[in-house]
C-alpha cells in the first residue's frame, strides 16, 4: 500500500519541466516531501472528527470511515519497552499512546494529581495484578513500586522521514534512484494524487484545483466587503 517515492519524485518533475520552474533537487524534494505526508497524516484526524459528528447510519458515512479507518490503520504499531525504576521511556516515533499491557493485562491510565488518593484507598490502590500508570513528558510511570520486566505498549506513530535516495553517474554527473537507499511514503495508496498536488504547491506550482479554489475564495471575499458598503 506504500506509495513510491520515485514515482512521485518522477511525476513532480515532469510538471516542474512542463511548467519551467526549474528543478527540484534530492535534497529539497525530500524536505518538501516529508512536509506534505506530515500533513497528510495529520488531516486524517481532522477528518475522523468530522465525521465522528455525523450521523453514524448513513452508507456514504460508513464507506468514508472505513477508509479512513484503513489509512490510519498503516500507522498502528505496538513496541516492547523495558521497566527501569518503575519508568518506561515512549519511543520518539510515538504519535498517540494507546493501551500498555503489563503481564498480559491492560494498566489503567490515572493522572499525576490522582496519585495520592488512588494509593491512599485500600479499594482502588493499584497492586502488581492491576497497576496504574501515568504519562507525561514521554515517560511512562507505574504504580505500585516495584515492578520489574517489561511493558508493551501499543500506539499510533509518526510518519518517516521520507528520501528519495540516490547515487551520483560518474561520467553523466546525474542523480540515479538507489531503493536500498531511499525511504518510502507511509500514508495511503489513495492519496498519491493529493501528495503530489502538496508537493507541487510547495514547489511554486499550482494546479487547476488549487487555482479554481484561490478565485473562489477570492470571489467570495470580495463579496462579502461588497456587502457591508
């Protein structure tokens, strides 16, 4: 399902080339091109909470979120952290935590103020069977102490750094695609076309969509202090 970079490196520079906006280097494609999935990624959630207001029986509804639910999907991910001190340090890739598993059983998360009264009652103070955890500043903190062995830990993360990676011809001095080297895109399949489009935005290239949009808004603008003279 990942989108391959090449052939998107390819696609933007065919447009570049037809527009004469020069050319778009490994280096800067890479940087522009990380960008774009970042944002990419991060619209997924927009979009999951518009839709989370909607009525949930509608088919339209459902097809969309089973879609998106897909692509979301690609980022889920769990990792096996070791105990240190009753701590656990979250992965930097860590986008959104999700559930941690101690000894096969799932620890309930409390916060840093509830601590104390969560201890101090005999009823809900946590014991190796059922412990607590907070989590603040990427660190994870168990209750009770001590506790030793490991965690897992199941979340979201974050997209990789894209690359298009490449070696130099020694006779022709141009730039040839190397896979072994390079990073692909993590997002959907399906969204190849809107990461081009970013891409290209970022490169000083607007396309017919972006441009109907800009004259509409615009338009609209121009409208509304129209009429309020």
């Amino acid at each position: 399902m990942a989108i391959n970079v090449n052939q998107v490196y390819k696609a933007v520079l065919v447009v570049l080339q037809q527009e004469k906006r020069g050319v778009l280097t490994p280096a800067e494609f890479n940087k522009i091109a990380t960008q774009a999935q970042q944002e990419i990624f991060t619209e997924y959630f927009d979009e999951l909470n518009q839709l989370l207001r909607q009525p949930q029986t509608s088919l339209a509804y459902a097809d969309r979120y089973a879609l998106l639910d897909e692509k979301i999907s690609l980022f889920k991910t769990s990792a096996t952290v070791s105990i240190n001190a009753n701590k656990v340090s979250v992965p930097v890739q860590v986008q959104e935590l999700g559930t941690v598993v101690y000894n096969n059983r799932e620890v309930q998360r409390i916060q840093k103020y509830e601590v104390y009264t969560t201890n101090i009652s005999p009823l809900t103070k946590p014991t190796e069977f059922y412990p607590v955890y907070t989590y603040e500043a990427g660190e994870i903190e168990l209750y009770p102490n001590p506790l030793t062995g490991s965690v897992t830990l199941n979340f979201l993360k974050f997209p990789a750094d894209v690359k298009w990676g490449f070696t130099i011809d020694t006779e022709l001095g141009n730039y040839i695609y190397n896979e072994q080297a390079s990073t692909q895109f993590e997002i959907h399949k399906s969204d190849q076309p809107l990461l081009i489009d970013k891409i290209l935005g970022y490169a000083g290239v607007m396309s017919r969509d972006q441009l109907a949009l800009q004259l509409a808004a615009s338009k609209e603008q121009q409208i509304d202090v129209d009429g309020q003279k």
